[in-house]
C-alpha cells in the first residue's frame, strides 16, 4: 500500500505542462481529508522537476505565498512560461485547470 505521500507526489507528477489542479482537488482524488495535507508534502518536495508542485493552487486561483522553491513570485514566473493565464493575480482557473 503507498503512502499518502507516494499518492501525492505521483499525481502531481501528472499534471500536464500549461495546466493547474488545486490542493483541493489532489486531497479528494486520492482520498485525503484535508487538502493542507497536499500543501505540507508539497512543501517538502523531494524532487521539484520531477514532482512540478508549481503546478497546484488554492481553489480560488491564489498561489501560495508559502511556495518552498522561490516564493510565489517564482511561481507565477513558471506557470506563466507554461502559459498559464492570470487575472488580478489569480491563475484564471476557467482555462487552465486540469
């Protein structure tokens, strides 16, 4: 049986390139009550380009301020080369989400 840790990081690891999910839908698909549990494996991400945590926001398209690789202005930088659109701030979640 994988860890709840093995479950997060292998569905982060399939999220595709110029697309976002949020901690909530990560916490629901693998059957995790809270989605903090998501942001704390995250947080300790053994392997950023493997495991593109960048990739993953809150639900209502805000990154996190508390992104473990740079901040959130690095964040926004990736997802933007990926091409992922903004408005006011937030990842425009209507044309990027997974």
């Amino acid at each position: 049986m994988r860890s709840n840790k093995e479950k997060i990081l292998n569905f982060v690891a399939k999220i595709p390139y110029g697309k976002v999910t949020t901690y909530g839908r990560i916490a629901k698909a693998i059957g995790l009550k809270s989605p903090r549990t998501v942001g704390k494996v995250l947080h300790h991400n053994p392997n950023p380009k493997r495991f593109p945590c960048h990739r993953v926001v809150f639900c209502d398209g805000k990154l996190s301020p508390s992104f473990a690789f740079g901040g959130i202005k690095e964040q926004m930088n990736l997802l933007k080369k990926e091409g992922i659109s903004f408005v006011f701030g937030k990842v425009d979640l209507n044309s990027s989400l997974m």
